[in-house]
C-alpha cells in the first residue's frame, strides 16, 4: 500500500486512537468499519481489532477482523485456533467446535486442544464425546485445573471410583501448577468429594479454590455498595413512566431474567427458550454498554440522555446489538448477571420488555455460589461473608425495584417453581406475553446451547434435588448465616 490509500489508513488508524482516547463507542466502531472494508493491511493488529469490535457489540464486525487476521496469518492453525475462541466468546458455539475439529489436535497443544473442543462439546450438548476429550487432557496433563472442572460436572464420582481416584492423586501435582490451573481443579475436586458423601473435604476443598480466585480478584465492598446506590438513583415509577412514555420504537423482543446466579435464572431461560417464538437466549452483558452509552444507571444520566439523543436511538441500538448477537428472528431472553443494577434503564428505555426476578432459599444460593467456580464478574462469592453482603444488597434492590416497577417484575420463587412447574411456567409465560405450548413445560428436552454452570442441571426433567442441598454443610456455613442475618 503506498501514496493516497496509505496516507488516508495511517489516517484512520491515527482516528481509531483518539476515538478510543475519547470512549467514542460511534467513533470506534465507524472506524473499524472503515478499516475492516479497506481490508488495511494490519498484520497481528486485527486481532485486537477483532475483540474491540466485540467489546462494542460489534460481533459480525468482529468477525470480519478476526477472518483478516487468519488471512494475515497465512492460515496459521495457532491464529484459526484464537478465531475459534472469538467465535465461541460471541455465543457462536457451534462454529466454534466446528473450527476446532478442522485443527491439529496439537494447537496449541494436545492437552489444552483436548479441553477446548472437550469443553465446547459439553455447551454444545456432545456429552459422551466431551467426556472422552476431558480425559484425556487430564490424562496428558494432570494439572490442567480447568479440564478437570468440566470433566467433573459429567461425572458422579461416586460411581466413578478410578476417576474418583485420579483427581485425588492429581492434587500433589497440582501444587506446582498456576494458581489460575488450580482454581478450578479446587472446585472440581470439591464436587467428587460432594459426590463421595464427605462433606467436611468437599468444603475444604471448595474454599481453597475460593480463596485462589480471591486472592486472584479481591472484592470491592464499598464499590458494590455504591453501584447498588446508583443503580436506583433518582427512579420512582413516574420517573420510570415519563421516559418510557417517549419511545416511539418496538422494544418487545427482549425478555429480562434477573436474579442471583444459581437462583433458577437458567431453568427460566430454558423454559422461556422451549417456547415457539423465542429464538434464544444468553448472558449476553449488553446492558453494561448501554450504561456507558447513558452516562450511568442513575436516573438523572439517562435523563440528559434521552433529552439530547431521544429514547428512539437508544432503542434501535439495542436492537442491533440484540441482532447482532441473536441473528434468529424472535423474542430473545437476557439473563446476564448484575441485571439488578440496570433494570432502571431497560425498564424505561425498553417499556415492552417484560423482566422476571427469581429468588431462591439464601443458603442454598450461597452455597452454590460459594461452591461455583465463576470465570469473572462475581468476586463477592469468593467468601462466606462477602456473599452475605452482596446478597443483602440483592435484597435491597429487589425491594425496591418491587416498588418501582410493580406489576411489571415478575417474582418467581425457585422453590415454588421446582415444587409446582406446571402452575409457574404458565405464570412466566402469560407475564412474558407467550402462549402456552407443550413443549415449555419439558424444558429439559430443548437442546439449544447452554454455557452457565447450570448446562448439567437444565438438562434434566425439573427437580427439587437442589432444595436443600445446603443442609449438609450448615456447620461450615455459620459465617455465612451470622452475616446475612446481621
């Protein structure tokens, strides 16, 4: 490339870095847009270029910069490998294990290339032959943490003994490795030791993991506190009336689903999904990049906003990031976590969207969390007390978005939903405008991709064996219970 073209590329390349200087959502995406038609010769840079396309909701962008980059590449299996990890990060699962398939079975190596595809089989519903994949990355290297943990939710230990055996012995080879390996092997190990009937080793176990992913990501108690705090700033139910009285476009495809993880959120999803005229459903984390385009979740921010931009605007950039993430035509289901934090905005910008909340038991939500090894987003479930803190802000919320939003949040009762199914699907349906279908009542037969730690547990027909499933570790979980209760 030489004279004008590369003079007007150098050009935009310059632009890009005050764009981005200036969080210019607009800016950045036009001109990474521009650089992605121009196909600018960006080498390596089109990596990057790809995931900031998808950080900005961009996905179909994102793609095209990553395919540069392959191109860039010459092909190489070490960058079409990274190309898989940005499509399986865009929910494109499917064409992820696809790509993986097509590679050596020794990019990047053969254990990590074993759990890759090993784990994306498990999204992707290839139980038998992710379970055979896992293996055999923890076969070839013991200390690989993270395989164990998918492995683990294939599996029941106790009728597993040599498997049962192998990741116990796994342990003393674990010492040596990372601690961001032998986090998720802490948990995993903690699930074959639930599984095994020894309570006591499986909280032992289950904390050590927690502590390294604490000490990895320390929670902020001030800050969540803060967020909780401006989350509500300044909305009431006229506040909440008088901006969605102003929009003037469609904003019905989007079902919210909020509550704490591992309060049923995933179950809803799936029921909700079942149905006919809903496509899909994720967390999809899109309500954070609204917050940035407002100004912040406070009602006086998005106030400024819609007086200067209009709710109209707003509302079809939303549906293009839904779009873009959801290309099916069809109502969508948005179950991210934190959703507490920015229901102002989706209930006055998106005034169709219905919003249901689950709430479940407090100690079994805590010791499923506590239990949980999160990727990221949830430093609070990292400690017993920490949890009670962000669960008592939870609360608070709820309290008052009940208030707010009346009618319009729909409270389902995990306990009352495993105990009664039938009576509170047709509640979630009729509140979400759906009509009933077979199909939504065996939400365990829907085979659509599930990527949440709940992908076993959807799987099978709606139980109650998760009511309860703290009692076992009540001595273990006082601090958790002196805290909430304080």
């Amino acid at each position: 490339m030489t004279g004008p073209n590369l003079a007007a590329s150098l050009a935009l390349v310059d632009e890009l870095q005050r764009a981005l200087g200036r969080n210019d959502r607009a800016r950045i995406v036009d001109v990474v847009r521009q650089l992605v038609s121009r196909r600018v010769p960006m080498g390596a840079q089109w990596q990057q270029i790809a995931y900031m396309a998808a950080d900005h909701g961009e996905l179909s962008l994102s793609r095209q910069a990553m395919t540069l980059y392959v191109e860039a590449s010459g092909g190489n299996p070490m960058a079409r490998y990274q190309q898989a990890g940005l499509l399986a990060q865009g929910g494109a699962l499917h064409e992820a294990y696809a790509l993986l398939e097509t590679l050596p079975d020794n990019v990047p190596d053969p254990a990590v290339y074993a759990y890759s595809r090993g784990a994306a089989a498990v999204f992707i519903g290839k139980l038998e032959e992710a379970r055979e994949l896992l293996e055999r990355a923890t076969k070839l290297r013991p200390q690989l943490g993270q395989a164990w943990l998918p492995l683990s939710t294939l599996v029941n230990f106790a009728e597993e003994p040599e498997l049962a055996e192998r990741i116990v012995a796994a342990e003393r080879e674990m010492r040596q490795a990372p601690p961001a390996a032998q986090a998720p092997y802490y948990h995993a190990l903690g699930k074959a030791y639930a599984d095994l009937g020894e309570p006591s080793l499986a909280f032992a176990a289950f904390a050590k993991g927690a502590a390294l992913k604490k000490a990895e990501r320390p929670y902020d108690r001030q800050a969540d506190r803060a967020a909780a705090a401006e989350a509500v700033r300044g909305y009431d139910a006229d506040a909440v009336a008088a901006i969605a009285s102003q929009q003037s476009e469609p904003t019905d495809r989007t079902i919210f689903v909020s509550g704490l993880p591992r309060s049923g959120t995933t179950l809803v999803d799936q029921i909700l999904t079942s149905h006919s005229e809903v496509s899909d459903g994720a967390e999809i984390n899109r309500l954070p990049m609204l917050s940035r385009e407002v100004g912040s979740t406070a009602y006086p921010s998005l106030n400024r906003h819609a007086a200067a931009n209009g709710t109209a605007t707003t509302a079809r950039l939303w549906r293009h990031w839904m779009d873009e993430r959801f290309p099916a035509p069809g109502r969508v289901v948005d179950k991210s976590m934190a959703t507490s934090r920015y229901l102002g905005l989706a209930a006055s910008l998106l005034p169709q969207a219905p919003i249901v909340w689950l709430k479940r038991d407090p100690l079994d939500c805590a010791w499923s969390c506590f239990r949980t090894h999160f990727l990221a987003g949830v430093e609070w479930s990292y400690d017993l007390e920490d949890i009670a803190f962000h669960f008592r802000l939870e609360d608070q919320l709820l309290g008052q978005w009940q208030q707010i939003l009346g009618d319009r949040l729909l409270v389902v009762p995990y306990e009352a939903l495993t105990g009664d199914p039938a009576s509170w699907t047709r509640r979630i349906l009729r509140h979400c405008g759906l009509a009933e279908e077979p199909q939504t009542f065996e939400p365990h037969q829907n085979e659509r991709i599930v990527t949440t730690s709940s992908v076993m547990q959807v799987r099978q027909p709606i139980n109650r064996r998760a009511v309860g499933s703290a009692e076992p570790y009540r001595e273990f979980l006082q601090p958790f219970l002196a805290a909430y209760a304080s």
